[in-house]
C-alpha cells in the first residue's frame, strides 16, 4: 500500500471510528448503499470508508437508525449495480427502510466528484440532491461531511457544524426554502440571453480576414438535465419549427420566437428505455416530423422506437428494437434522410448500415449503405466533400479521429486531432452479463474498453461560397484520452474542415465554451426564414448513476465572411 493510500485510510478510519449507537427500531430507518466508484485504480477501500462515515454521522440515538452491514448485502442481493433511483428504493423496501443513501465518485488522477442522493423510501422523492468537486481524493472527506450534515439538517432537522443553510442577506437568517418551480430557475438569475461582439464565438483563423462580426448568440436558461440528444423539426405540423432536447429519460420540446423560448410539450421517453439519441423527419410526407429514439435498456439491450404527434400526445408508431438510428441531412438540398444500423452479438457496430424508410406504415431497410471500416451510423456524412462528382465519406472512427475515404472505401486521410467526445456508451448484452459475472461482488458492467457514441458530423455553407465545409465538435477530454473507462471534459468549440487536395484542413475555430457540448444541429431554430446552430452545453453532468445535470442551449446565427479590405 502507498503512502498516499496509507494517509487516506487513516484520516478515513479516523473519522469513521466509533460504533453505531444500540438502539431498538428508530422512528427513521437508513439504508446506506455502498457508493460507485469511476476509478483508474482499486478504491474499494474508500467506498467501504464512505459507507462506515455516512452511518455514524446520519445515526442519532432512538431517532435514526442505520442498517448494518448484513441488512444492506440482503437487501442489494440480486440488484445489479451501480444503482439508480428506482432501484435504491426498491432496495429500501425490501429492507423496510424509511430512506436510502447512495451515489458515486468520479476519480481522475487526484481530483474527484462526489454526488450523493438521499431518498424517501414511500414515495421516491429525492429529499437531498448533493454534487461536488475537489482538487484532491482527501476532498471526499469533506463532501461526505456536508452530505451528511445536509441530510440531519433538511430531512431530521439537526444542525451540525458541517453544513449550515445558506443565510439571506436581508435578514441573515436561513431561507425557509426555494419557491422556484421544479425545471425553472427564476429569471432574474437565469435568463435567456443575447450577446454579440466580443463574447460571440470569437472565430480564429490562419486567414486574418475571417469574422464573425455582427454575429449574435443567444442562450437559453438552465434546464435541470444532462442532455444527451438535440435536434430541430416542426414535431406538431403547424409550419414552425421546434427545438427537441432530451436527457437519459425525458423529453422536451420547446418553441423559439424571437427571444422567447417557450415550452409546446414535455413528455418521458417510455418505460425501462434509456435514451441515448434522438432525430427529427417527415417519413410519411404528412407534414409533421417523427421523433427518432435510439435507446437502450438497463442490461444494454437496444429497444430504439418513433414516435408522432396525435394531436394529443407523442404516440408510439412502431418499436425498431435493434436498431441505432440516425437522420442526416444534406445542406445542398435540405433532404434528410433516415439511417439505421443493428447492433451486433459480438460487437455493437459489426452490421452494415441501410437507409430506412416508411413503407405500407412500417418503417425498415431499403437499401445497404456500405460504411468505411471503423465507421458506425452515428458520426458520418455522405457528400462530395473533395469536389471530384463522387460521394466521399466522412466518418469519426472508434477512436474519435475524423477520417474521410472515396466512394469504394480507400482512406484518403486522417486527423492527427481528435474530435468528437460524449460519456454515453454501448455494449453488447453479452457483454453486460459477461461483466456482470465477473463482478458480482463490486457490480461494474462497464467495459475495460468502451465503444463512446461518436459525435454528429455536419456538412455546412457557413461562409455562402458554394462549398461545403465538414463541421466538427472538438470536446477537451482533461484525461488525453489515455484512460479507456474515465472521461472529463471541460470545455469544446466547434471547427470548420475543407479539403485542399492533400487533406482537410482547418479553415475556422470557435472560442471554447466551459462545459461538454453534447449534441447540435442546424436548422432555423427562431423561425425566421434563416438557418442556425444550436447547441447543448452541459455544465454540470451529475451523478453518473441518475443521469441528473444542468444545460443550457445556444444558437449561433453565422455571419462567417470575409472583411472589407481599406
């Protein structure tokens, strides 16, 4: 064991040392589950350490009592981890706790990011939300701190010195509580935004006449969700076009006219499906757009389904269990078109892909699309990108480099950069229960090896010269990349390519934006006749396990061209 493990356990053991208070059955009864870790390294000794300081700061006497460690392996028997919501209260029930404690710690080198829930057993509400970071691993010691401290204080109301509530400034007495509506955060502190000059994307080019001058961003509120999928299309057939975003498990629809951004429909992706991507388009010609779902379920089974607006509510035409999905459209004609690959029993991306269509009511393959080794549907285009008349593909391989290959296959070239970046993931079902096997003691499915879903690529005319440039996101991972299971990125821009006979070269970058930008699309998101990019920027991720976080979208009307010379 190293020094640095040695010290840790220490200040752990000593924290957590002293026994449970003895105590008949307590007016409130706590399951702790024991805490996922996303580590490089065995931690398991820090998650045995969380537990142990949770159940001596959470216990008080006859008031609050915490299972022990024989209740808690009883209780989780049989529930493959890590746990979510659902889970832990059904964990809970099963050993007629009133609350369940759990969560995760997200490691990298010596930082780390701790996220905690603490849940009401009866009805499932999430009683206590906790989210933190520190520079070093010794950090936890004071986030369990204050998730504990937070919990005694909100749910048993006890004051302890490590958390207080937050003093209002008129008054400096604690605020009775927060009248902002769940999903909304009060206008005054967050409100859309539109900024243009210097805080726009500042564009950087090695041509020095390249401007983004006169461009104007604009930024939504934060939505309360990790958004995983965004994309644009008029979803109730009134002519105007809608902004769909998603998290893991519920959908939003929202309308952009002028500055305001109001909200057409909210709804939850269907029951035991996890959603991983979505995609907007007119299959049937009926003028209003299908809504796309690539999903998965908890054992990583692909259960991806379209669904339509009835008048009344998105209504489910027909389950492609099987298939990934992905609509691309073509910038030269604004024809978008329906692709679909199936998952494989070995590998996710092992069969060809095919462009899908409605056909009799029924949506399936009409036709192979034979995709470059290493390419999958999710990131690619097909498009005379080097100006020969022949369609070339452009593709984000395995290891997130843009390649782009002729019409038979051959390589033409590859970026020394990497591009791309999202923490969702895909296995094979095999492969869950393989790794499940292998870990029943400590549940971690995760692969050593993931395959990350690739990031969209466009093709866009931003500077109106007639030809089309490749646009890519470029999300900053702080690990390089060097370690497979752990991913944390900070901040990403956008990049404009165009061939030039060797390969494609940089013509354009955006300034960086802090936080993971997780989807885009271009489209007229403010209904003006002009067409935009949107974007989603995720600031705050959120617990692994629950999927909860905080975005924010922007829209970008380019206004990329060149300056007048004196």
């Amino acid at each position: 064991m190293n020094t640095r493990r040695i010290v840790f356990c220490s200040l752990i053991v000593a924290l957590a040392a002293g026994a449970l208070p003895a105590a008949a059955r307590a007016a409130a009864r706590v399951l702790v589950v024991p805490f996922a870790i996303h580590a490089a390294e065995d931690l398991s000794f820090l998650q045995k350490g969380i537990s142990a300081m949770l159940a001596t700061r959470l216990a008080d006497g006859d008031q609050v009592t915490v299972l022990g460690a024989g209740a808690t392996e009883a209780a989780l028997a049989g529930v493959p981890g890590p746990l979510n919501a659902a889970q832990a209260v059904a964990a809970g029930r099963k050993a007629e706790a009133d609350y369940v404690a759990f969560g995760s710690l997200t490691v990298f080198g010596e930082s780390i990011s701790t996220d905690a829930r603490f849940v009401a057993v009866a009805d499932g509400s999430e009683r206590v939300v906790f989210s933190d970071t520190g520079a070093s691993q010794g950090d936890v010691i004071a986030h369990v701190n204050r998730f504990a401290g937070q919990v005694n204080f909100q749910v048993f109301g006890r004051r302890t010195a490590d958390w207080q509530p937050a003093a209002t400034p008129a008054t400096g007495a604690a605020p009775a509580g927060d009248t902002t509506p769940a999903g909304e955060e009060p206008s005054r502190r967050s409100p859309e935004k539109l900024w243009a000059g210097e805080a726009g994307m500042q564009l950087t080019s090695e041509d020095s006449g390249t401007t983004d001058e006169g461009a104007a961003l604009w930024r939504s509120r934060r939505f309360p969700v990790n958004v995983v999928g965004l994309t644009l299309g008029d979803v109730d057939g009134d002519g105007q076009i809608e902004t769909v975003f998603a998290g893991r498990h519920q959908v939003h629809v929202y309308r952009k006219k002028g500055e305001v951004f109001e909200k057409v429909a909210e709804f939850d992706v269907e029951r035991g499906r996890i959603l991983l991507a979505i995609d907007a388009m007119d299959a049937d010609g009926n003028g209003r757009d299908e809504l796309f779902f690539t999903c998965r379920t908890d054992d990583y089974r692909v259960i991806s389904y379209v669904a339509e607006w009835d008048g009344t509510t998105f209504a489910k035409l027909q389950d492609l269990s099987g298939w990934y999905l992905r609509v691309v459209r073509d910038p030269r004609t604004g024809r978008r078109t329906l692709y679909g690959q199936k998952s494989g029993m070995d590998d996710v991306f092992s069969y060809p892909a095919y462009v899908l269509a409605r056909v009799a009511g029924e949506y399936g393959p009409q036709g192979a699309v034979l995709l470059p080794k290493g390419a999958n549907v999710f990131g690619f285009v097909h498009a005379d990108v080097t100006g020969d008349g022949a369609d070339d593909f452009v593709s984000l391989n395995r290891d997130d480099y843009l390649q782009l290959f002729d019409g038979t296959g051959r390589e033409e070239w590859t970026s020394g950069d990497r591009y791309g970046g999202k923490y969702e993931f895909l296995m094979t079902h095999q492969d869950y229960v393989h790794n499940n096997r292998l870990s029943r003691a400590e549940p971690d499915p995760m692969p050593e090896d993931p395959d990350y879903i690739p990031q969209r690529v466009l093709l866009t005319d931003f500077d109106h010269d007639g030809k089309s440039e490749v646009f890519v996101v470029q999300n900053d991972d702080a690990t390089g990349r060097i370690l497979t299971r752990v991913r944390a990125f900070r901040q990403g821009r956008f990049e404009a390519l165009r061939w030039d006979n060797v390969g494609l070269t940089t013509m354009w970058r955006t300034r960086h934006f802090a936080g993971l930008i997780s989807d885009y699309y271009v489209g007229d998101v403010d209904n003006d006749g002009v067409d935009e990019l949107v974007f989603a920027v995720v600031k705050s991720v959120g617990d692994p396990v629950t999927g909860d976080g905080r975005t924010y979208l922007v829209s970008w009307k380019p206004q990329v061209g060149k300056k007048e010379k004196p």
